[in-house]
C-alpha cells in the first residue's frame, strides 16, 4: 500500500502573541506597587536632584521585543515613561511608569517684606552677559549655582517670586 501524498506542505506555527513582562525593575529605586504583568501602570517616587534612572524590564516571551528600557533621563517633579513591548506577531503592549522625583525644599528668603524662593541650578536662570562667571554660593547651608563679576566683586543668585517670574539679585554678607 502506498501513503498518500499531502503535497510536501509545510505546517507554518502562528507567531505568538505574548506581550507581557515578568517583570520591571528601577535600579537602586522601589515601585510603589507589587508588579503583575496585567497591572499596566506603576509609580515610584526618586530622591530630589536625582538625573538619571535605570529601567529594566524581562519579557514574558524571549521572541517579543521591548522598548524604553535602560537609562532614561528625569526632571524634577513627574516623569511619564512609556515601556512597550511588541509580541512576535506585532502586537503591543504599554506599560507606563509615572516617576516622581521630588523637589527640593525650597530655600525662602524676604527682600523688602516680599517672599522669594532661591533658584538652585543654572539651567532654570535667565541668560546673563559675559562679564559674569559661574559660581557656588553658600546660602545657610545649602549650595546653589550663582555668578560672579569680578571687576564690581559681587554674586548674583536668581530668586523667583510667588508668580514664578525670576531675577537677578546682589548676594553679599550673606543678604
């Protein structure tokens, strides 16, 4: 007897459709919720000054692929970072992780009954004129970026007012 011929067809096995992590980590950082690959958005809350984080994600499937993992950059207050993993077949997956970093305290000073909070990095100070160079200035105990004019030897600090508007002010004796 002879075995019928099935036409030398080939059995093609469908692509999976796993899009799940086993699990989402942030170096050195807690999440503030257990993680579970069917809960798709998670907080954590990162100490103040803090640049930069590390995210590492595993996958539920190792042919899926993963997007917005590794060293992510932050900025004070919230961070909404999208982790998004794409199955072997296309389909996808958004995991999203809201990272807090935290604010400093603010430094508050009064200048003529009017309450101003210290400006701490440069980044956030309106341009200044070349005659300026870049200093640390000592205010209590903390440190925050300032300039320095050498010919006039005075330190401007930027102080920012209720309304968010920030200027330049004289620092000297420590006032």
């Amino acid at each position: 007897a002879t075995t019928p011929s099935t036409g030398g067809s080939t059995v093609v096995k469908p692509q999976s459709s796993n899009n799940y992590l086993s699990s989402l980590t942030i170096d050195g950082h807690k999440l503030n919720e257990e993680f579970n690959k069917e809960t798709l958005e998670y907080t954590a809350t990162i100490p103040a000054e803090t640049e930069k984080i590390k995210i590492n994600a595993q996958l539920a499937d190792s042919d899926a692929r993963v997007t917005g993992t590794g060293e992510v950059n932050v900025t004070t207050g919230l961070n909404t970072l999208n982790i998004v993993v794409t199955a072997a077949n296309g389909s996808k997956r958004t995991y999203i992780l809201k990272a807090t970093v935290e604010e400093l305290k603010p430094i508050e000073l009064t200048v003529d009954k009017v309450k101003y909070t210290v400006v701490r990095k440069k980044t956030e100070l309106p341009e200044i004129s070349e005659y300026y160079e870049e200093t640390k200035v000592k205010i209590g105990e903390e440190e925050v970026d300032g300039y320095y004019n050498k010919k006039l030897d005075y330190t401007l600090v930027g102080l920012k007012d209720a309304k968010g508007k920030i200027e330049y002010y004289i620092y000297k004796n420590n006032k």
